[in-house]
C-alpha cells in the first residue's frame, strides 16, 4: 500500500488496518529505515508496579498455588495467616 505524507509529515491509515482515532501507537524507526507502528493499551502510572517482572512472576506463582483460599475478618486471623505464609508458625 502506498502512502504520501502531507504538509506536517502525517498519514492517514486506512480503516481496514483496526485502527481508530485515539488509539495509542508505538512507532519504532528500525536500522533500515522501515516504520514500525505497534498498537499499544497505555498503562496508568499508578499501575506500573504491577507490570514488573517481578510482580508479573509472583502473580503467575500465586495463581499455581495448590494451598485453599484462606478468609481473614479478624487481626488475630491476620497476624496467625502473617506468620504461617512467614514460616514462623
């Protein structure tokens, strides 16, 4: 498909590429001069911590845990589950 800039450098994509207005794009320039253009979902700053490597592991190693689901309502409940998870019980 061929496209020609205009006056500011813009181009208009085509509705069939999924595309829409608003969408945020990561465009990446590569050695050989080709365009990269990634749709990507923006992640709030608020929320960055959960998209660590770390926390991205933990998640995936929580979710395999065999162990039952344990319900605390109280700080005793807390503080035995604390210790327990902790190895000090």
């Amino acid at each position: 498909m061929l496209l020609q800039t205009d006056l500011r450098r813009r181009i208009t994509l085509p509705p069939t590429t999924g595309i829409k207005p608003g969408d945020a794009l990561d465009l990446e320039v590569l050695e050989d001069g080709r365009i990269l253009l990634i749709p990507v979902e923006p992640v709030p700053r608020h929320q960055l911590w959960a998209w660590t490597a770390e926390c991205k592991q933990a998640i995936t190693a929580s979710l395999a845990d065999a162990r039952p689901s344990t319900v605390v309502e109280t700080e005793e409940q807390a503080d035995k589950t604390a210790k327990r998870w902790a190895g000090e019980d």
